[in-house]
C-alpha cells in the first residue's frame, strides 16, 4: 500500500487519517516536484478553458475533422 505525506520538521507526516504501529517499516521516495500545483495545471482546469467548437457531431466525427477520413453516420437502420 502507498501512503503519501510531506516532511515537516525532519518527520514524515502521512496525509489523511493514517496511522502505523510504531516500529513500522517504511520505505520514502522523494516525489520530484514540477513547482506547478494542480490548481495550476490546464490539464485540471479543462472545463474551465473548453470553448463551443459549433461542431454538432465532433465527437462522433474527429476523424473527419482531423484527417479527412469518410463521416460517420449516426442514423439508425
């Protein structure tokens, strides 16, 4: 199981409500931090940046729209 936490003060202060039994052995991997925080990252903030494309049928159609390819239909026989 992985726990995750931060050092505070030289000790390994685990996230949540986790507790261990005292002679527990553990193994801590530094995490290599990228300075962005998630609230930073676009990636998390996706809803927010999306913009209408007034495509109807982009999803169904990205192949068409992208690379030409033949539309796809979505009528029902």
């Amino acid at each position: 199981m992985t726990y995750r936490g931060r050092i505070a003060n030289g000790v390994a202060v685990l996230e949540g409500d986790v507790r261990l039994p005292d002679g527990t052995r553990v193994e801590i991997v530094p995490i290599a931090s990228s300075g962005m925080s998630p609230e930073d990252d676009p990636f998390y903030r996706i809803y927010e940046l999306a913009e209408p494309s007034g495509i109807p049928d982009l999803a169904e159609n990205i192949d068409h729209y992208l690379y030409g390819h033949p539309k796809v239909s979505n009528e029902q026989p």
